[in-house]
C-alpha cells in the first residue's frame, strides 16, 4: 500500500509540474502600453519602469480608440494615421552595439496594407519593423532586410475581427531573429545589428517616416529575446505586465485593473450604482459616471473626476461631437482638446459671449468646431492673434494668408482646407516645415485649394529658412512652388516641380503647371540653381529661365524673402533674397502654360539621403491684384503702368489709327492696344516686340505666309521656325539675294527640303531654296563621339564631364562615321561647365 500511495504522489508532482511549464513565464518589460485610461499626450508606462511615452503627432494618433479583443485589455487601444509616439527613454544604443537584444510586441488591426507601414523604429535609421512589401509582417535593421513568409492581405481575409498579434525578436549574442504572427514563427534567420541612433519611436521609422496606418493595442518591449511560448502566451491574450483578468468579487472589474488604480478590491464596485463619491458607491470619483461604466463604455479613469484635466468632469462630456449644454458638452473626455483647435475643452462653452478682458478663459468657442467662425483660423489661433474666434475676421484680401501661429507643434491639419502630405511636414514653432535635416524622409508638400481669380494672375509672398548641419551629405534636395491642375495633396517633384526627378517625365495627371523652383542639391552642380518651368498641354515646357550656383553651402542657414507673381499678359517674376545664388526674373515668358481658376497652389519640398531643414512663414497669395480699371477702357491699370508708365498713353476704347498717345494704336504697328493686351500678347509700345524687323501688326501667327503683309510669323518670337534666320529676313519670294533676304519661308525651317536647315545653309554657303545645293557641313561647335571618352573633338576644348553612372563600352552606331565606340547611359550624364546656356 505504502509503495502504491509513493507511486500516485509522484504522478501527480510530475503531471503539476508539466501543467505549471505549459504557461511561460513572462518577465517584465521595459514598458507596456495598454491605453487604458490614457489622454492628452502622454501614453502611461503600465510596467514597472515608468517609460512613459509622447504623442508627437497628436493630429495623427487618437488615444482611446478600439482595443484588441483578444488582448489582455481589450477595452481601449489606439489609432495610428501616419501617427508617431516617442519613447525617449528607451535608449537603443546597446542594441545596435551588438550587446544587447530586444523583442517588440503589439496587436495590430492595419487598415492600409500597401507600401511601407513601419510600427516600430529609431530616431535616426535602425530599426525599422513593421509591414512592408505589399502586406508582410517585416523586420528591418536598415540594411538587413526580411519579410515574413505570409502575405497579411490573404491572412486577414480570413480572419474574423482583422487584429493580429505581431513580434519580432533579435539576439544581439547570436546575431539572429524571428518574426511571430499570432503566436507563431514567420520567419527566422541571421540578423546583424541595426545601425544608427537614438531611441525607440512607434508609429513609423528614422524619426516618423513611412508611418503605421491602422489601430494598435498592447504594445510592449523587453531587453531579451522572450521564448517562444512566452509569444505564445501574449498571442493568446496574457498581459504583458503578467496582469490576469481574474475577477474574485465579481462586480465586472478584473481585480489586476483594481489593484492597480486602488490597491484593493473595495474602492471601485463595479455592482454599484452611486451616487458617489465614495468607496464601494459604484461611482467612487463622484464624476457621475458608475466605476463599470468608466472600465467597459467610456474607458476613462475612475478615480478621477476629470481624467483629460481639461476642466471638465468625465460625466459632462458626452462624446458625442455636439453641443447641448454645460452639461452635455458632447467633447471627449479622454481629450483635453477635443477639436485640436489648442484650447482646453473646459474654457470653450459657446453659451458664453467671448469676453474681451479674459478672452483665453472665455473665448466663447464651441468646444467640438475647431473653427467656430469658419472663417479659416482655428478658434486657438484666434486667441494668440488677439482676434474673436467667434466672428469671422480674415485678413481683407482676396487669396490665401496663413502666418502659421497659434498651431501647436506638430499640427499636419490647419483647419482651413489646406492639405500636408508626407511624414516631414508639419507646424513647428509658429512656421511651417516641409523637410527636416539629417531626416531623409522623402517628399513633402503643401497645398492650398483653388482660389478663383488666380487665372487672372496671383502674386506669392513669404518668408524661408534653409538650413543645413555640417558634416554628413551636402544640401539637398530642394523645393518648389507649382501652381497646376495637380490634385491637392500631391507630393510633386520638388526642386523638379511637377515632373518627376532624373529626366522621369511629366507626374501623371498633371497637364498644365507654372513652377518657381530652387535646386540646392551638390555644392557646385550644374543642376544647382533657380529656375521657372512650365507643363503646357501634358508637355514639359522645360526651363524658361534659370540662374545656376550654389545656394546653401555645407554648415550654413540661409533666411529670407521669395516673392512670385504671375499673369498671362506680363509672364513670370522670380525674386528670392538671403540665398548664396539669388533669382531675379522679370517678365518671363509662359505662353506654353494655360492657367484656370480651378488650379491649386503647391510647395513640393524632398530631402532624400541628405541634408536640409526648410521652414515657410508669412505666407500670402494674392489675387485680383490685376484687376483694377479706373480708365475704364478694358485694359487692367497694373498693365498700363507697367508697359506704358501711365494711364494715358495706352487707350483700349480707341481702334486707331495710330500712332500716339490715346489713339488706340499707341506705337501704330496696325493692332490696336487692346487686342496687343488680350489677343497678341505684344508690346503696345513697341512696333516690332520680337525684334526680327517684322510689324507686330503683320506677323499674324498662322503658320502660313500669305504675303509681306500677312506672314504667318509669331509676333513674340523672332525666330518662328527656329532656323537660325531671324523672320524679317526670310521674305518667302523665293530667290536667295543674301543674308538679309533670303527668300525662305520663315515658316518652314527648310524651305528646300533637302534636310537642311535654312539657317545651316545661308551660314554653309549652299542655297537654301535648291535641294540640290547641299555643300559641307558648317563646323560644329561640339561633337563627341565617345572613341576617346567624352574629350569634344570640335577643336573648341569643350571636353564633358562623366557625373554618374555613365561609360564608353558598348558599340556605336552602324550608320555613323565612328561605329567603333559608343556611350552608355544608366542613370548618370555628362556636364559640360564650358558651354554656356
């Protein structure tokens, strides 16, 4: 009997200590955060070690959302739109020097699977794991790059709620990792150490690039690799603090949420009912909301009376979005500032008149509108302008003004339908930001909605910042400013405008555009500069005018003035102050482009791997700036006093005949100032605009000469057919006399078509209007042909320059007098610093 009763207890000891090992221990993490009771800002470390966290782009991260229902605190989680948290605390540094190791683990419900969505990473490179590549789980050390093997598009079609529980693990001492999708190994394999700086971020990657889009809850990290059961356990629900969900007095509060507000299990009842405050009441804050309520419905803090401490008790604030009354706010109370509008809920009751004395405390706002007025300032902007947020009160000008303060930093919503795209655009200290330095996060930009008028011309007026750190890459890249039928929120080519970098053509979708562009990228790049370019009709119009040189030099922080202005009649000015290499363009040329009211106004702005902080301040748009007509002849006044000097020289309410003043045909070229204004686009002052000894008048752009009367020339081009002859002095009569009468058509750039040029022949020597007259070839002023490097075999020493990836091994052209050798292009070009556009 003795022997039998030894057996059964060791049976026993032996089965207890199997089921005690199937549960693996979870040891405490460096932090977790559960969102439970968060607000405001701060997200709370709920381990141990009082790792808080920081909402950094509070317009893009909403705290108390939906939590993950198979997670141990399934009542609240949070919502990530390309939203950030900062973990300053968390210091990778041991990690990326290969001594120590990590896991990082959270629920995930994504809601936009494409591209790059990044959860967790550095400040600077590193870390970067997330979901990328088209929708796998993913784990990055910026450079040692690794996809799951299943794709989260085809997983989550068959899954009920769309949550997921991702790990990732990395053994500094083994240089390895693995990524975890609920609770299972999806990939595992070598992993050196991430590179880079800084501390722990989530919401994207290298400081908030490339950003997660979707809910998350749970979200934890440890400074070990956990084992795989311990993954197995969060995957199946266990808390990350190791907290159960254990209820021994049963009143629906699990104890561990209990012992951690109170300590105990009698303060909070969640049987009771109140009226509080008080222990065991069912309401024991006294905020009018039961205990059970602010744990399931409400997800507030019921030891608190106001947990956002916004001035207003968690059971006013109804969360419905709507007004009814003091107490029925319809704010959030797990938002201090409902409306980011940057006024606490508690000081905005629209009940109220604003008060002139004390308007910070009575602004009399409306606590859901972060607009009150709707006049395009929000409510807190108001008050820092000293202006009634109740009473629309914009500027008196026709256009667009924003001077940017009165936003807390990091609003990417300025609440007047405006639009930031891309992670590095956002309000920072009073000013807008577009790129940051030493942050290659891309492409941004800034678009303001159609203004209508604009077609009738715009004037653009701001202040800038440019500023580049010593060290690391030169500056780059640059910005623009576009106005276009792009759509709102695109992210445009930057210092390329709306086309697309390297010679990638035209961005989809755009067809008409005028852009003011600064190219700050290589110090000393022929590419460098300042310049105005157009798209006309989908066409790349290409440089209408540019000014090469540096603009911001290594180390440097250039501040400034630009100022653009825009109408059909007069074309294009540039002007930019404070810069290394300055444009001044007046009157540039822009009939390519076709402007409409419809068009939006875009600043497109990139840094890729390189350098660059820009800041916008003071900006203005202007429109119906052209439009005054006190003479009341049809012609604006700005265009009379820029063309003549006077309002009483040019007279569109005369037809003639001229000249002289007041006549209608001021310089008496035969059209008369009005149809020089609107239909021919032509100097009135000036007989012959283009200068190719050719009246305006009979330069009638038909493309077809008709007699010396009617040439078919344009009138605001000299050289129409580009042939080198200027129009005046190809009389189309068919007889070669000499250079000043060539008999060509200035119409047609080889009259003779004998696939030479006119121009090319009158300079040759050979009759332009004989086929059979071809003679040699004039001496080029370049020629290459790639036998001897790109070494110009012209006789003028313009020797090329290879920039990239460029190289002289392939074969040339069959047909060619050099077929030996020939260049390849893949991506680099050449530069020739001696031949000067």
């Amino acid at each position: 009997m003795k022997s039998i009763l030894l057996k059964l207890v060791t049976l026993i000891t032996v089965f207890g200590s199997f089921s005690l090992s199937a549960h693996a221990q979870i040891p405490d993490p460096a932090f977790y955060f559960d969102f439970e009771g968060d607000s405001g800002d701060t997200v709370v470390d709920k381990g141990i070690n009082g790792n808080d966290g920081i909402v950094t782009r509070p317009g893009q991260t909403t705290l108390g959302d939906e939590g993950a229902p198979g997670g141990s605190t399934p009542a609240t989680g949070a919502s990530f739109t390309d939203g950030l948290i900062e973990v300053s605390s968390i210091d990778v540094s041991e990690i990326i020097s290969q001594d120590g190791s990590y896991t990082l683990s959270a629920w995930l419900k994504p809601t936009d699977l494409g591209g790059d969505k990044f959860f967790f990473g550095q400040t600077s490179e590193g870390i970067h794991n997330g979901i990328r590549n088209g929708g796998f789980l993913h784990q990055a050390h910026w450079g040692a790059d690794t996809n799951g093997a299943t794709n989260l598009n085809n997983y989550l079609n068959n899954d009920d709620d769309g949550w997921i529980h991702a790990a990732w693990t990395y053994d500094g001492a083994s240089d390895t990792g693995k990524i975890y999708l609920d609770g299972n190994i999806d990939w595992e394999g070598n992993k050196r150490a991430p590179n880079g700086s800084g501390n722990l971020i989530i919401g994207g990657r290298n400081g908030g690039g490339y950003g997660y889009v979707g809910l998350a809850d749970d979200i934890a990290m440890w400074d070990e690799v956990l084992s795989d059961g311990a993954i197995e356990e969060l995957a199946n629900g266990a808390s990350p603090s190791g907290a159960s969900q254990e209820d021994d007095d049963e009143d629906g509060l699990p104890d561990s949420y209990e012992e951690r507000l109170v300590d105990n299990l009698e303060d909070l009842n969640g049987n009771g009912v109140g009226p509080g405050p008080g222990s065991g009441t069912g309401d024991f804050d006294g905020d009018g909301l039961t205990d059970l309520d602010e744990y399931e419905e409400t997800r507030t803090n019921p030891i608190k009376k106001d947990t956002d401490e916004d001035g207003l008790s968690d059971g006013v604030e109804t969360n419905t979005g709507e007004w009814v009354s003091a107490n029925a706010t319809g704010t959030d109370p797990l938002n201090a500032d409902s409306d980011n509008d940057n006024l606490l809920d508690g000081v905005e009751n629209p009940d109220l008149p604003y008060s002139e004395d004390d308007p910070e405390d009575q602004p009399g706002s409306d606590p859901n509108i972060a607009d009150t007025d709707g006049d395009g300032s929000p409510d807190g902007r108001e008050i820092v302008l000293e202006t009634n947020p109740t009473v629309e009160d914009q500027p008196d000008i026709e256009g667009y003004v924003n001077s940017f303060d009165g936003y807390p930093d990091g609003t990417t919503d300025l609440g007047d339908g405006t639009l930031m795209a891309g992670a590095s655009a956002s309000v920072v200290d009073g000013r807008l930001q577009l790129t940051i330095d030493n942050q290659g996060l891309g492409y941004a930009s800034f678009s303001i909605p159609a203004i209508e008028g604009s077609s009738k011309g715009f004037r653009i007026s701001f202040d800038y910042e440019l500023n580049d750190s010593p060290g690391a890459n030169d500056p780059a890249d640059g910005f623009s400013i576009n106005y276009g039928d792009a759509t709102l929120g695109e992210l445009g080519g930057a210092e390329e405008g709306m086309s697309k970098p390297d010679n990638g053509g035209v961005i989809p979708g755009v067809t008409e555009n005028i852009s003011f562009e600064v190219d700050t990228w290589r110090n000393g790049d022929a590419e460098q500069g300042l310049n105005i370019s157009g798209v006309g009709q989908s066409n790349d119009l290409g440089q209408l005018a540019f000014e090469n040189g540096i603009i911001l030099e290594d180390g440097s922080r250039k501040e400034g003035t630009i100022e653009i202005s825009w109408n059909p009649q007069l074309g294009a000015s540039f002007k930019t102050t404070g810069m290394t290499t300055n444009a001044d363009f007046v009157d540039v040329d822009t009939a390519g482009f076709t402007a409409d009211d419809g068009h939006n106004f875009i600043f497109s702005a990139r840094v890729g791997g390189a350098n660059q902080d820009l800041f916008i301040d003071n900006l203005v748009i202007e429109v119906g700036i052209f439009d005054g007509d006190d003479d009341g002849d049809a012609i604006p006044d700005f265009y009379e006093n820029e063309i003549a000097g006077n309002l009483t020289d040019l007279n569109g309410n005369e037809a003639g005949p001229g000249p002289g003043a007041g006549t209608g045909d001021f310089d008496g070229d035969g059209l008369t100032d009005l149809d020089e204004y609107e239909e021919t686009r032509t100097n009135p002052t000036k007989v012959d605009t283009d200068g190719d000894d050719l009246n305006d008048g009979v330069e009638t752009n038909t493309g077809t000469y008709v007699s010396a009367t009617n040439t078919g020339t344009d009138p605001n081009k000299a050289d129409s057919d580009k042939d080198g002859l200027v129009d005046g002095v190809e009389t189309n009569t068919g007889t070669f006399v000499d250079e000043e009468n060539t008999g060509t058509d200035p119409n047609e750039s080889d009259t003779d078509g004998d696939d030479y040029g006119d121009g090319a022949e009158v300079a040759g020597g050979t009759d332009p209007l004989d086929p059979n007259s071809k003679g040699a070839l004039p001496a080029p002023f370049l020629y290459l042909d790639f036998e001897d490097s790109s070494n110009d075999l012209s006789g003028n020493g313009h020797n090329g320059e290879v920039d990239g990836a460029v190289s002289f091994d392939v074969e040339g052209a069959d047909g060619g007098p050099t077929p030996t050798t020939g260049a390849n292009f893949t991506g680099g070009h050449l530069d020739f610093f001696d031949v000067d556009m």
